[in-house]
C-alpha cells in the first residue's frame, strides 16, 4: 500500500486561483499547500473536541468552578477593561 493515498478535491475556482498564487509565491505545490492546510484543520479540531470531552467529564463528576473562583476571573477581567 503507498504511503501517501490520492485524494480528489473539487474546489471553487476562486479558491483554485488563491491556491495556485499562493502555491507561486511560496514555490510549493498544491499537494504540499493542501496537506497543510488539512493537517492544521484537523490538529486545531482535535484539540478542539478533547477540550471539550474533558470539560464533559468534569461536568459529569460535578467539578466545577466555585462562586468565588468565578468572581475572581470576573474582576480580573473587569480591572483590564477599566
């Protein structure tokens, strides 16, 4: 089995034209320029959804920010704003 396996893409010929400017400009390729776009993709929503399954978690075990934890990141934020 190859290592890289292809993949067809269609994509709106406005984004085609960015793409092959940017592939220009960089002296990449579109391939190169497209495997990164998609593995930043995929990290970013990765993490993404972890976050979010631990957040679940605690939730679920009751762990949760008291009253005056709350307060505190309140007027931490309050005092940069004024």
């Amino acid at each position: 089995m190859p290592e890289n396996q292809p993949i067809t893409l269609r994509l709106d010929p406005k984004l085609t034209k960015k793409l092959d400017k940017l592939a220009e400009a960089t002296q990449r390729s579109r391939t190169f320029l497209l495997t990164e776009a998609v593995k930043d993709y995929l990290s970013i929503n990765e993490w993404q959804i972890e976050e979010i399954q631990k957040g679940l978690q605690e939730a679920d075990a009751g762990d949760f920010a008291t009253d005056e934890e709350v307060e505190q990141v309140f007027k931490k934020y309050r005092r940069r704003a004024g």
